[in-house]
C-alpha cells in the first residue's frame, strides 16, 4: 500500500478519536450539574407550623382544607404561630378569619377568632354585609339540618285576602337566593357529640348574612307571614351562572386565565341574590284553591258593575236621575252637578 494513504489514514483515526474525547467531556460535563442539583434539596431545620393551603378573605370560616402544617426555617419562627404539637387542628375548624391571609403564609393566633369570642359574628360578616335573624318553626328549619356556613334560600309564604266573600289568595314565594347562615339559635358552630359527629338539633332562630337592603326586606316580609328555610346544593349551578352573566350580576374575565374564572365561581357562589323571585299559588298545588286575589264585591245601587251616581241640581221635587258610568263633578255656586264624561249640560 502507499505510504501517503497510509498516513492519512492514521490521521484520519487521530481526529476521529480526539472527536469523541471531546463529545463524551461534554457530555459528562453537562449531566454533572443537573445530578448535583437534585442532591442539593434544601433542607428546613425547623418545627411545623400552620399556614394557609390557599388566600383566606376576611370572614372566612376555615375548613378541614384551609391549613396544613408544614415545616418552618427555626430562625424564622414567631410566638403567635400556631406549632404542629402544641396545636389541636379540629380546635380551629369554624373559626373565622378576622384579618387576611395569603397563601403559604403562616397562620397567626391574632387572625382569627373563635367561635364565642367577642366580635367573632362581625368578622364572619364579609364587607358591606350586615347580620340578620330570621324566627322560623322546626318543620320551616328543615328539621335542624341547616348549620353555619351553609347555603340557603328563604322563601314567605301568607295569605292575600280580597275585597270579596270568597277564600283567600295562599301563596308561597322564594324571596332570597344564596344565602349564608351565620348562626343557628345563639351557636355559631356545629355541635360535635362524643362520637365526632355532628349533632343534628332544632332551633327557632337562624342568623344570615344580607345586604342592607335585604335586611329591610327579611324586617318587612316577617310581618307579611312565615319564613322558611331552603337547603341548597354544595354544587355548582350552571344555570345559575348564566343568568349571572346575562344580567351582568358577575363579569366573564379576558382570555383563558384560570385563575380568574376562579375568581368569578367563588364571587357567584358567595353573592346572595333577590333577583328571579319565582311563587306558586293554592292552584298550583290544589284544584280547590285560588290562583288570584279574590274580587271586591259589586256595591249596591250599580248597574253592569259600574257605579250608579245621582245627578244633582235638578228642579225641586224632580225624580233624582240616576247617571251610570265616570263623572265630572261641576260646581256652580252652592249647586254640584255631576256630568258623564262625554256628556253636555
């Protein structure tokens, strides 16, 4: 073979070996960091303490998904947090929020007040919203399966009696829609029996949350009948949620943000509403029952139900005439004529 093919096959070799030196360095070189990375997880020194899984609003009542406890640098620690031994977490379910937290954000013993604490219904109350309470019957509180926090609608019903002789317009009709309660009787929470489980009892005062305008309501519609109770769903109602945006009640947000359609489900599912009031009458639920108010009764001396009035002014001793149907009353001196509408004196 010739010795100049030769040598540039041993180069050939040469560069294709230095090649793959430096490719297989690169490639360890690159690789190293990332495995470094996943081996250096921080590390918190420190005890559990309980933060918020997600934003907390004032007035917020917690629940079992509200806290966590979750490890804390020492250093960092605060005398107001709450420390994972040294506290009772069922101890802290149906407490409200009295000032707001942000989510990750360590839960201070000054945020929230318990239930019997001073001012504990006023932090329940979101802005602008005022607390009312509403008398109802055990069989109108849905047995006592209505407990604080729960959603429900209020609905009056009360008999609208006429100007006739027959029965009585009876009528019941939902007044309120996605209403909170704040307390049932005097206890703002759920009553727990040795078991763990919710005691379920009857009351005779159920407390809710309003606007003020509402609040003049519930104070009118107590005097017109009774007041009862409507237990809602714990779902979403799609439906609902139409008639919310067609009425611009919730505004629909810009783009495909998730976040801010969260915001407009939670914003629809905590605004009470008085809109759509919908009623049923006796006739819909018995044929022996009114579906409208009852008619004033025909008054005597009137024709055709139309009233019968007597013209006077006329000569003395004269037959008094009798003019059927709307009049205008003329004055002349001490003398009243009455003359039907359309008609000439």
């Amino acid at each position: 073979m010739d010795s100049r093919k030769i040598i540039l096959l041993v180069g050939a070799l040469i560069v294709a070996g230095i090649t793959a030196f430096f490719a297989r360095t690169l490639i360890a070189g690159s690789s190293a960091p990332q495995a470094g990375a996943v081996a250096m997880a921080p590390v918190v020194d420190g005890p559990e303490v309980l933060v918020a899984t997600r934003a907390l609003p004032v007035g917020t009542i917690l629940d079992a998904t509200a806290l966590k406890f979750q490890p804390w640098p020492k250093e960092l620690v605060d005398n107001a947090y709450y420390i994972k031994d040294k506290t009772n977490l069922q101890s802290l379910l149906g407490t409200v929020v009295r000032s707001e937290v942000t989510a990750g954000q360590p839960v201070t013993q000054g945020a929230l007040v318990k239930p019997g604490d001073r001012g504990f219904l006023a932090a329940a109350l979101g802005p602008g919203m005022r607390a009312v309470s509403v008398p109802v019957s055990a069989q109108a509180a849905v047995a006592g399966f209505v407990f604080p926090g729960d959603r429900i609608d209020l609905v009056l019903t009360q008999t609208v009696p006429g100007g006739g002789d027959g029965e009585p317009l009876k009528v019941s009709e939902t007044i309120m829609r996605n209403v909170r309660v704040l307390a049932t009787d005097q206890r703002t929470d759920n009553l727990v029996g040795e078991d763990g489980k919710t005691q379920v009892r009857t009351f005779s005062n159920v407390t809710i949350e309003a606007t003020p305008k509402m609040a003049e309501q519930v104070a009118v519609a107590q005097t017109l009948g009774s007041l009862s109770l409507s237990l809602r769903s714990i779902a979403d109602n799609s439906q609902e949620l139409e008639e919310a945006i067609a009425s611009g009640a919730v505004k629909v947000p810009n783009g495909n943000d998730p976040k801010a359609e969260k915001a407009m489900m939670v914003q629809l599912a905590s605004q009470p509403s008085t809109m759509k009031s919908s009623f049923q009458t006796g006739a819909d639920v018995s044929r022996y029952q009114r579906s409208t108010v009852p008619g004033k009764p025909i008054a005597a001396g009137s024709a055709g139900g139309m009233p019968m009035i007597q013209a006077s002014g006329g000569a003395p001793g004269a037959a008094p005439v009798m003019i059927q149907g709307p009049v205008v009353r003329v004055a002349r001196g001490n003398a009243i004529t009455a003359v039907p509408v359309g008609g000439k004196n």
